[in-house]
C-alpha cells in the first residue's frame, strides 16, 4: 500500500468515525491535521476524486460546532475547499 492509500484510509476512518457518532471531536486532533496535510500533499484533488471527497468532507467535519475548538480556523491544505466568505470559518 503506498502511503498516499494510507493517508487517505486515515483520513476515511477519521470522517466515518465523526458522521457515525455525530461528533467532530476525531477530526479536530494534532494526529487528524498531519493526516490531511499527508494526503493533501500525497494526491491532486483534481485527478484523484476519492481523496478530494475526503478531503472536502475532512473539512466540512471540522467546522462543526464543538467544544474541543472554540476557534475556526481552516488548515493550509483545506483552504482550497472552503467556499469564498468575507468571514473567517
């Protein structure tokens, strides 16, 4: 398995855990981050829909409202999948 399979089993693992249990809280770890940074460094979303959808969702995961993250603040490598705002996520 190369590491890009890895990165994005991590990160899949990650998202299914939060959407079963309704709660963000396994997206929003230092070891969730340096998954996604992996993956996002290891594949081009544009070619390679399978990490962009966990990518995407990865993102859409951690901005749920959650007490472990009283701050929003969109990570490097995700800031390409949020939407244009005037204000901060």
């Amino acid at each position: 398995m190369s590491s890009r399979d890895a990165a994005l089993a991590a990160v899949r693992d990650r998202i299914t855990r939060a959407a079963t249990d309704q709660d963000p809280s396994g997206v929003l770890t230092k070891k969730a981050l340096t998954d996604v940074e992996e993956l996002a460094a290891l594949t081009d979303p544009v070619g390679d829909l399978d990490a962009a959808y966990a990518l995407g969702i990865f993102h859409w995961f951690s901005t749920w409202p959650s007490p472990m993250a009283p701050t929003r603040s969109t990570s490097p490598p995700l800031r390409g999948f949020s939407p244009p705002s005037s204000e901060p996520i």
